[in-house]
C-alpha cells in the first residue's frame, strides 16, 4: 500500500527520511498558531500536538493518490504542488518492519452540511485499526474549492504515526 506526502523542494528527505514535526525544528508553524490557542515555538506546538493524542507530533500525513487540482482549486493547489516534491511511502513495508504505531483518518467534511463541526475546523481525527483500513478509492478532488479555503478537509488524508517520529529513506521513492 502506498500514500502520497509532499514536502517543499529543496528537502533532505532521499538522504534523511521525512521528519515529523517533532523532529523538523525548522518546520513552518504558522498553520499550528491559531490553532494552538497561542503556541508560536517548536517545543510549544509539539506539547500542543502531544496534548491532541500520545504521538500527534510523530506524525506524517498521507494522501491515497498525488493531489489533483481543478480550476476551483487551482490558488489553494498549483503553487503548492509546484513547490513540493512528491513522494510514494510504502506503508506496508513500514507496518512490516513495525515502525507504525497506530493510524487516523481525517475523513472527507463536507462544508455546512457537518453542522456539527466548527467550519474552520482543518481536521476531524478518527483512529483506525491498522494500515488494512485505509480507504485507496478514488478521491473527489472537485469538492476542493479556494472560495472555501479549507484546502483539505473536505478530502480523505490519513496521519501515520511513526516510531521515532521520522520514515526512513528506504520506505520512500520520489514521484518525477
């Protein structure tokens, strides 16, 4: 099985893996301020991320296939993917060699119809049994919308949480 991450160019991730949060101090965390409730250093937002669940900030986030932007999506979209490499995890390798720890999914909200959440909320996290419920199906990329600026709550991603916070290179290949 393989999920989708992408990380801004320029990156040492064939030579040093991709790091989690809590092991890339020089991560942007401009996206964690707010919702931290104030955090604006790297210590403070992985207390905040731990404080979330145990191993919130060894995580890493995948999508089941490479983003797909539309003219709906193309602000939110075509920069980003433009200013990233992509690359292939093989979780299963990963879940062989025992290096996951648990998984979640964020599961696709659909803006005001999930009454129920606040609809700035970026994700809703909800543990799966093991890497053999991920959901591969095809994702609706036309749901994504710059109007509504929540550029991926409203797709699948899922969040690995790696032991030691960091996926190796040898589970990784980039994406030309």
């Amino acid at each position: 099985m393989i999920l989708y991450h992408y990380i801004t160019k320029g990156n040492t991730a064939l030579s040093e893996g991709i790091l989690s949060l809590a092991n890339n101090p020089k991560a942007d965390l401009h996206y964690y301020y707010k919702r931290t409730g104030g955090e604006t250093t790297h210590e403070g937002v992985v207390r905040w991320m731990e404080n979330c669940f145990t191993g919130r900030s060894r995580t890493v986030r995948g999508f089941s296939e490479p983003i797909k932007w539309t003219e709906k999506s193309e602000k939110m979209f075509k920069g980003f993917i433009e200013g990233a490499d992509l690359f292939a995890i093989d979780v299963s390798a990963l879940d062989k060699d025992g290096l996951i720890e648990a998984v979640y999914v964020s599961p696709a909200l659909k803006p005001n119809l999930n009454k129920e959440m606040p609809q700035d909320v970026d994700e809703q996290l909800i543990k799966l049994g093991s890497i053999n419920d991920i959901d591969t199906s095809p994702v609706d990329w036309s749901v994504c919308d710059d109007e509504l600026g929540l550029r991926f709550s409203v797709v699948p991603y899922y969040l690995l949480v790696i032991k030691g916070g960091v996926i190796p290179p040898k589970y990784i290949t980039m994406v030309k």
